[in-house]
C-alpha cells in the first residue's frame, strides 16, 4: 500500500506548474523571490564590500582593502539599513538592475541566478545556514581583508584573487 501511495503523490506533484513546488526556493527565477528570500540569497561573503581597480581594458581587479562599513572580522556591514546613504558608491541590488553590476564577483549567487547557474556547493543555503564550507573554500573575506578606514598605501599592492586558499 505504501508504495502505491508514493506513486500517486509523485505523479500528482509533478503535474504542470507543481514541478516548482519541489524547487528548493533558491533555484526559482529571481523576479519571484519575497524580499526576504531575496535578502537571504546573499551568502556574506564580503567580496562585494571589497574595493576593485579598473585597469584601462576595463579588467577588474579585487583587493583585500574594504568598504569602511564593513567589520572585516565578520564580513557584515555595520550599517546594512543606511550603506548606500553613508556610501553613496554602495549599490543596492535589485532584480532589476543585476545586468548593470558588472563587478559583482562570479561567485555572487545573484549573478550566478541571474545567469542561470546554480548556487555554489559552499553557498549557506546549501548547508542549512552554515558559513563554514564558504569559508573552508577561501571565499569569505572576514578576518582576510583590512578597512579602508585603516588602510594607508596604494590599492595596486593589495589586488587579490579570490578564493583565497
């Protein structure tokens, strides 16, 4: 009997647009994410936090040199609600302008959505919350960068390629 059971949910879930019901929310398109979701597709790397350099061929370079917001033990902003009024160069990401954040980095899970790539295998999500493969993989910037609040220097001397391992 229990089989049979089986059978029947299998066959009533994978009709039409029930498919989406078994996508785990993550992998949906992001125009239909809550902003709650949306909020919680960020893995808190850091790495957007990061200052980049352009070079004359519009190459992006990252370094470990950060926002002055971010506190570079914990890789989160200390303002999160007021960053982009206290740094106006800070963007806000939306479902709408994710083709014009060119410099986000590729491993960013809202430039891999939005290329239709799946999250990484490190990602939180994928680990019930858990930062620890993201950071065992070198893609989390806490404790690996410095604030620019601190940072005397030239930005060249700081380029960095990410992971770091």
């Amino acid at each position: 009997m229990w089989p049979q059971l089986v059978i029947c949910l299998t066959a009533f879930v994978f009709q039409g647009d029930a498919l989406s019901v078994l996508m785990k929310w993550y992998e949906q398109p992001l125009h239909t994410l809550s902003h709650v979701q949306w909020e919680a597709l960020c893995d808190g790397c850091g790495q957007c936090c990061l200052n980049q350099l352009q070079d004359e061929e519009d190459n992006l370079y990252s370094t470990d040199v950060a926002c002055q917001l971010l506190d570079t033990d914990t890789a989160r902003c200390t303002d999160y609600a007021h960053r982009s009024e206290r740094v106006p160069a800070c963007v806000t990401l939306t479902p709408d302008n994710l083709d014009d954040v060119y410099f986000m980095p590729g491993s960013c899970a809202y430039r891999l959505r939005a290329e239709g790539q799946p999250l990484p295998e490190w990602h939180p999500l994928r680990h019930e919350g858990s930062k620890e493969p993201m950071k065992k993989a070198g893609y989390h910037v806490a404790g690996h960068c410095v604030s620019e609040a601190k940072f005397k220097g030239d930005l060249e001397d700081r380029i960095v390629t990410w992971p770091l391992t």
